[in-house]
C-alpha cells in the first residue's frame, strides 16, 4: 500500500519530513541572504532566522518559533518561515537589508 503524500508546509522552502528532526538531525536552508536553521531541541523542533552572508556560528539567529514533531508542527514552522520570509522581501525591497548581490559589490569596494 502506498504510502500517502503529505503536502508541502512551506510555498518557499523544500522543508524535510519531520522525521529528520526526530533522529536528531539539523536542517539549514537559504535564498539570497535570508537564512534559516531547523533543529530539534528537547521534545520540541525549533526554527531559527538570520540575513547575511555569513554561515549560522557567526551569525546573530533569532528564534522565530517552536512547535512539536509532527505533521502540524512542522506545517507552524514552514508557515512562520514564509513569514518571515515575506518581512525579509519587504525589507530587501526598501533597502533596510542587503541582498547578495549588494554585499558582494561593497565587499569588492572594500577590497580596492
């Protein structure tokens, strides 16, 4: 019998079944420098946040939520994810964070 497929709990991210997180495991994503970090911590699966170039140990991630292992919980992540995603956009837009490209040129800048 087959087994049935669960939609997906984010319109942006491939997010994994919740069972990666159950056998401990830690799942990180991206899409220009919005980052975001999922991780099992106790009984419950936790979402962190960041912008920036920079990997998730040098950088300041902001907890965005919490939820239990399940279907439902993981739904809550990919939900809050998107979210934050779309303030992320908001923000790119208004020039109050940088996107890749603009990093890479000031990086340029500062190197010449």
């Amino acid at each position: 019998m087959p087994q049935e497929r669960r939609k997906k709990v984010s319109k942006h991210f491939d997010i994994p079944d919740v069972s990666l997180f159950t056998e401990g495991n830690t799942f990180t994503g991206s899409e220009n420098t919005f980052n975001f970090r999922i991780c099992p911590d106790g009984d419950r699966i936790r979402a962190q946040v960041w912008y920036g170039m920079k990997c998730y140990d040098l950088s300041e991630a902001a907890e965005v939520c919490d939820a239990e292992p399940t279907y439902e919980g993981m739904t809550h992540i990919g939900e809050t994810l998107d979210a934050e995603y779309e303030k992320y956009k908001e923000k790119l837009g208004a020039g109050e964070v940088e996107g890749r490209r603009t990093y890479i040129e000031r990086k340029q800048e500062q190197d010449n």
